[in-house]
C-alpha cells in the first residue's frame, strides 16, 4: 500500500509538472477576458504560457471571431521563476511597440519599462457618446515611464504617468482636415487617472479635465474653432455637445459621463 501511494503521489506530480511546463497560451486567453471583464481576449494564440504569441483582440460573443484591435502579433517570455513569486516578462510586437516591454517584481509589486505604443484613433469610439458618432480617425501614440502595478484583492492598481498624443485626427462627419493635433495626460494613482487634454494645433481648439476609471472617461471640456474656420466647423461642433456664447465666440461644452 504505501509504495503504491508513493506511485500515485509520484504521478500527481509528473502531471502537474507537466501541465505547468506545457500549459497551453490559448488558456491564457481565459485569463485575460476574465482580468478584463470580457473586453478583450487573445485570439490565434500559439505556443505556452512560457513562450508563446497572439494577436490581441475583443472578446467575441457567440461564434464570432476574434477581431483584431492593433496590427501584429503580441510574442512573450516570462521565466519559470514565476513559480517561486518572481516575475521576469518580456513583450515584443514590432508593429505598434517602439521596444520590448520588460515586467519584473515580486507579489504583489511589479516594475514596467518604459515604452510606447501606436493605437489606431478609431478605437476612441468606444468612449461613448460623442466619439462615437464622430467616428475619429488618425493615429495616436501611447507612451509612458516606468509604472508601477501592484495586485490587491484580484483588483490591477497602476502608478505612474502616461501621455496620449493625438496627431492629425479627422471625422468623416467634417469637411475640415485634419481637425487637429492633441495631448492627453494621464497621472495614474491606482484605479483612477487625472486626465487634462490641451491642443497642440488646430484647427478644432481642444481643452479640458476629467477622471479615468475601469475604462470609462468622466470629462469636461470645451471646443472652439480656430479663428477663420468657425463656419467650416459649425455643423460639425454641433454633434459635440451644448453650444453657448462667450463674448464673440461660440463655445461647446464636451461632457462624457
């Protein structure tokens, strides 16, 4: 009996050390719609949960596919390290990252590398009301310093600063093109991000504040047309938001709630 539970014990062990080596990258993606609340997932996923790689996408509904959300493929490393609680990452997609992304720490602290990534501007549309009847177009370039993530109570908190730069954005709800250039800084303080957008150039003037949380922008602002463009700009500041006037100007408060 007792060298049969030795057998049995011995067998348990090979299997776990088995799954763990060979755990398959598209279980992975299971994970991730969890950690997301079902907002993305990793689709055509390859490889291990050691190495692997996978284009990153929305989660589908159904038998939907997977639709792409950026170009290229996400490759990864990550170290058995991890089984004794040290993390040592590393993340690479040529097409939309400026360089590899390194992760590294212990539970439940952990160090991002400096890095930025392009983002397609269409994505701004999941913002809500009014992006999304604006439909925008362009490309934006996320870029940020060393950030610090700390897990608690299954919950992603996040500290440091990230800058969203908005180049030549375009509406096809506008004949104005571009509509302009902007900045979004975000100050991250655990779940939430400070967020002040300013214009860099028009010729649709950009400003305002607001908070960042769980994916949702609660903002205020204003937008204004660049002196000689007022009438170009006019219908489409009214798909914006409440039109009122400031001495000779016509003002429209931006909301996002």
């Amino acid at each position: 009996m007792r060298r049969l539970l030795i057998w049995l014990l011995a067998g348990l062990i090979s299997t776990a050390l088995t799954v763990l080596i060979f755990f398959p990258a598209t279980w992975i993606a299971v994970l991730i719609e969890t950690q997301t609340a079902g907002r993305l997932t990793l689709g055509d996923a390859h490889g291990t949960l050691w190495r692997g790689s996978a284009f990153i996408g929305a989660a589908p509904g159904g038998n939907d596919p997977v639709t792409p959300l950026l170009p290229g493929r996400f490759s990864w490393r990550l170290s058995p390290l991890v089984m004794l609680g040290n993390i040592d990452a590393e993340l690479e997609n040529t097409a939309v990252l400026s360089q590899s992304i390194r992760i590294m720490g212990s539970w439940p602290q952990y160090q991002v590398s400096p890095g930025a990534i392009l983002l397609p501007a269409e994505r701004l549309a999941a913002l809500g009301a009014p992006l999304n009847t604006v439909q925008p177009s362009g490309q934006m370039r996320l870029s940020w310093g060393a950030l610090q993530l700390t897990l608690q109570d299954g919950i992603i908190k996040l500290t440091g600063a990230m800058n969203l730069n908005m180049n030549d954005l375009a509406s096809r709800m506008s004949p104005v093109k571009p509509l302009g250039s902007y900045d979004l800084a975000l100050d991250w303080r655990g779940t939430e991000a400070v967020a002040a957008l300013k214009t860099s150039k028009g010729p649709l003037l950009l400003n305002g504040s607001g908070v960042f949380n769980n994916g949702r922008l609660q903002f205020s602002g204003t937008a204004q047309a660049e002196a000689g463009q007022e009438e170009r700009l006019a219908n489409f500041m009214n798909l914006l938001g409440q039109r009122r006037r400031e001495g000779d100007k016509d003002i429209i408060t931006l909301e996002f709630k």
